[in-house]
C-alpha cells in the first residue's frame, strides 16, 4: 500500500441556492412545480483510476471544487380519478471549478473549467399510472399500472467555460 492511499478524505459539503414555485390548480386536480436552482460543492468525491503494480484500480478522492446551476419543471395532472399523468423535465449545467489532480496524474485529469462528465444537461420523463379498486377482502385498496418513460443527454466537452478562456 502506498501513503496516498492511507489518506483521510475531506468531507465533501455543499451550499445550495433554490428558488421555486409550487402550485395546485383546477380542484387539486393539476400540480406545477418549477424551481432554479444553484450549488457549490467543496471537497467533490470521485473515483480515479490508478494503475498498482500493473494492475488498474479506483480510488476515492477529493477531486475538487464543482458547481451545478439549472431549472427543474414538473407537472402532474389528474383528468379522471383513476389516471394520473406525470412529466418532469430539468437541465443542469455542472461544471468543475477547481481539480486537485493526484500526484503522477495524467495531464488530462486537469479538468477545471469543463463540463463535470457523465452529468446529463437535460432529464425528461413521463409517466401514466392507472389505478383500478380491487377486492375489499384483498389487503391492497386498489392496483396500479405504471408506465414511465425516461430521457436524458449527457454532453462532455473539452471546451472551458467562458470565464477561464479569460484567465488562461
């Protein structure tokens, strides 16, 4: 085992910023959601991968500093008694503000100022749930049918944001 290896993770802590609505409307029959959003974080957690005696392994480390801005809409509605509609979308840009690259990284790893990989920009998804009565002598009220349909985008780009084009 290596010393960096026996090293003590920092706990990773954040500081978050929302503003929202929420909204019931028609009799209760539909609901709007929105909400923007901001968070920093300090002391990231992430994997890296390291080679060991030729052998590549992950490590958990404190990776840095990230933050994530965006806006989340949802919207349930609830034509009949039975049906209930869902829909939800968000999109998020999480960017890498500060890296602490581990000793005899590659250079690659400097990935300040570029997209946070593997976060999706936009979510989406839709869901319809039937509910029907079932039998007073069974323990359930009633079964539900769900069918949920799901989406998301996810963008890695070595481009860096706008402010650190400046510093650079």
């Amino acid at each position: 085992m290596l010393a960096r290896d026996t090293l003590a993770l920092k706990p990773e802590t954040s500081n978050s910023l929302e503003l929202g609505l929420k909204s019931t409307l028609f009799d209760k029959r539909v609901t709007l959601n929105a909400a923007l959003f901001k968070t920093g974080y300090a002391n990231y957690q992430a994997n890296f991968y390291d080679t060991v005696a030729g052998t590549v392994v992950t490590r958990l480390i404190n990776a840095g500093d990230v933050s994530t801005r965006g806006l989340e809409i949802d919207i349930g509605a609830r034509p009949l008694p039975q049906l209930r509609l869902t829909a939800a979308a968000a999109y998020t840009e999480a960017i890498v503000d500060n890296v602490n690259c581990p000793p005899a990284a590659a250079a690659s790893c400097n990935l300040s100022g570029k997209a946070l990989p593997f976060a999706p920009r936009f979510k989406s998804f839709l869901r319809g749930t039937w509910s029907f009565p079932w039998p007073a002598a069974c323990a359930a009220n009633s079964v539900s049918i769900t069918a949920t349909s799901r989406a998301s985008s996810t963008t890695c780009s070595s481009r860096p944001r706008p402010s650190s084009r400046a510093a650079a």
